[in-house]
C-alpha cells in the first residue's frame, strides 16, 4: 500500500495533534484533524505551483478534490478543526519522546483505505476519508451531525472524487515536463518530506589499516558502484555524497528506503571484507544546493546517522516513523519487524524508539528474536 504526499503530510500533522493533546495514540480524529490542514503546510501559495514538478501537482490535485468535497457540504476546515479539537479535549498522557504509535483502530482505517484504493496506485486522503466515514464514531459522527452531512453520503462522494483525483493526476504525469527529483524539491521548496538513509563500512579504520590504502579504495570503488546501481534504481532514490565509508542516500518513500536497504545487504552478505549497517528517518528536512553538489539537512539527518552508528553488521534500523509507513506498505513475506526499544544516542537529544528490518525468507539478514512486530 503506497500512501500519497498528502496522506504523509497528514498522518505528520496527526501525529503531533495526538501528541500535542496528550492522547496516548494516534486516532482516527488526528488523521482528519492532519487531513484538514494540509493547505497550512505549503510553503509557497498553491496558485504558485501550477507549473511544478509532477509531485507537486500531484499535491495540489489532491487537496483541491478534498477542498471541492468540503465545500460541497458546505464545511468550513477551521470550524470543523475547532470543533473536533474542543471535543477530543485535552488528555494527560505523558509521552517519553517525540513518537506517538497509532491506535489499533487507526491502523485499521488506514488499511481499509488501502482496500477502498484498490485499482489506484496510492491512497489518497479521501480514501481515508472514505474509510472514516464508514464507521465515523461518536466525535466525528456527532461534527458530521451537527453539519447536516450523512456518513453515508461522505463516504460516496469521498471515493469518487477519490477517483476524478486520481485521473487528473493521470493526466498531470503526461503532461509534465520531468518526474520528481531531489534537485526539483531543492529548487521549488527547500525542503521536502524524505526518507534520508546512512550506510557505513563496520570496522572501516581497522580494515584500512590492514589491506592498505589501494585495496581499500578498491573496496569503496566496488562499495559505491552497488550502492549506486540500487539505490538509483525506478528512480526512487538518489545518493547525494560520500561520508567517507559510506554513503548518504535519500528516498521519496520509506517503503522504497527499506526495500533497497535490505537489497543492499542481501548484495554484500558474505563479501570478505564490506559487512555494512544502515540507519534511516523520515520527515521534513532542508535541501541545500552549492559549489559543492546537493546537500541535505535537518533533525532527520542527524537521527539516520545515529541509527546507523548504532546499528550492528548486516543491520538495519529505522525510526517509528519509517517502520510506521513501510511496515504498511512492504509484504510480510518481504520484510520483517522487530522492536529494539526507545534509545538516547547522546545526552540531550530526543528519544528514538528503534526498529529493525529485515530481509524475510531466503534474504533474511540481522537478528530474530522476541519484541517482533507483526
């Protein structure tokens, strides 16, 4: 199950509403409060992005569809914000960190979205919405009855504009002039909502010193063609530069980060000398353009790089908010799951709560155990 820019950027907004209300997880009420500011998080006026990259349209197309849909019931997105919010009330939850995980019911909305997406290549908002206002609940049922809509009737209108949406996004792909790239993210926004990925050589000092300077540059000529030939691959990902005994990669979707992660293990497992760890987070970061070639910045650089330091040989660990979309993407035949707990890398910083990928079957890396997440 593929999930739109949108449905990201929602289930972000969602995310900090939960957290920021103190409610112990994420409900159904979050993803609608998520779904209802999505204008809030374009940097640049909508008008001004007719004539962007497909991403961007893409974007526009879908919350255009959901500002149509409201307007139709003559819903106003602030009051209905105001209204769920004052509803929802303020909890007394205490969270450890900056995760919040999703209800089992929420879970469960975003997966009958996924059935309601069948024959569309992503699920989109009004998906969701779609499933909501399938079993509404007593907050949103009562906004709904305040504002005279029918439950029914959302879920109706919901899918087909679902399906219009999907159309003239269709027809956006025909018509643009270049696909998505990190270069088009850096030059229109400035930052974007990635996946940001580290690898890094295990025992890389030690190895220099033992093979020598032309072996090991060899190795990292061998290291940086693979990682180059997997990650470029369908034009999900894109790896900026060189750390030195790695690599910084970037993605437009989790599920594709944690996909060819786990390819780049299955390449190296049993090489002599390259055993490689990976760490990755997803989120807002910042895209920087220079003499130097394209760089990316943010919190979630920093954290892809502590998950990658803290990562074991043949390893791969990602932040709640990685496993959170991949996990419902990726087949379990694919990849599984494992809870490591929430770690500190350094004093100061914020709560990780980790988990590891990993190749399932016949690719299987990394360890199994118990804490495995189904």
């Amino acid at each position: 199950m593929e999930i739109s820019l949108a449905v990201s950027l929602a289930w972000r907004i969602a995310a900090s509403e939960a957290l920021k209300g103190r409610h112990p997880y994420v409900e159904k009420e979050h993803v609608v409060l998520g779904i209802l500011s999505l204008e809030k998080t374009f940097a640049t006026p909508p008008a001004l992005l007719e004539r962007r990259t497909f991403l961007m349209q893409s974007l526009l197309v879908e919350w255009r569809a959901l500002k149509a849909l409201l307007e139709g019931f003559g819903l106003d997105e602030r009051q209905l914000r105001r209204r769920i919010r004052a509803m929802l009330g303020k909890g007394a939850f205490e969270h450890a960190g900056s995760a919040v995980h999703r209800s089992a019911e929420c879970k469960g909305i975003f997966s009958r979205a996924g059935d309601l997406s069948s024959g569309n290549p992503e699920v989109s908002c009004l998906h969701l919405l779609a499933a909501i206002a399938e079993t509404p609940g007593d907050i949103i049922g009562a906004v709904l009855a305040e504002a005279g809509v029918n439950p029914g009737d959302l879920h109706q209108r919901s899918l087909a504009s679902a399906r219009e949406s999907a159309e003239s996004v269709s027809l956006s792909l025909e018509n643009a002039f270049d696909l998505p790239s990190v270069q088009d993210f850096a030059e229109e926004r400035g930052y974007s909502i990635l996946t940001v990925v580290f690898d890094d050589i295990v025992g890389s000092t030690a190895l220099l010193h033992g093979i020598g300077d032309k072996a090991f540059a060899e190795l990292l000529r061998e290291h940086d063609s693979v990682l180059g030939r997997i990650v470029g691959k369908d034009g999900a990902g894109k790896v900026l530069k060189s750390t030195g005994d790695g690599l910084l990669m970037v993605f437009t979707s989790s599920s594709a980060a944690v996909e060819r992660a786990v390819e780049i293990q299955k390449a190296f497992q049993g090489h002599e000398y390259l055993k490689l760890r990976v760490g990755m987070d997803m989120g807002q970061v910042t895209l920087k353009d220079d003499h130097r070639g394209l760089d990316v910045l943010g919190l979630r650089v920093a954290m892809a790089y502590r998950l990658a330091s803290l990562a074991e040989a043949g390893q791969i660990l990602t932040s709640e908010a990685v496993y959170e979309q991949a996990s419902n993407t990726l087949p379990a035949d694919l990849v599984s799951w494992r809870s490591l707990g929430s770690r500190v890398c350094k004093p100061g910083e914020p709560v990780i709560d980790v988990y590891e990928a990993t190749g399932s079957g016949p690719v299987g890396l990394g360890s199994s155990g118990d804490g495995a997440v189904p």
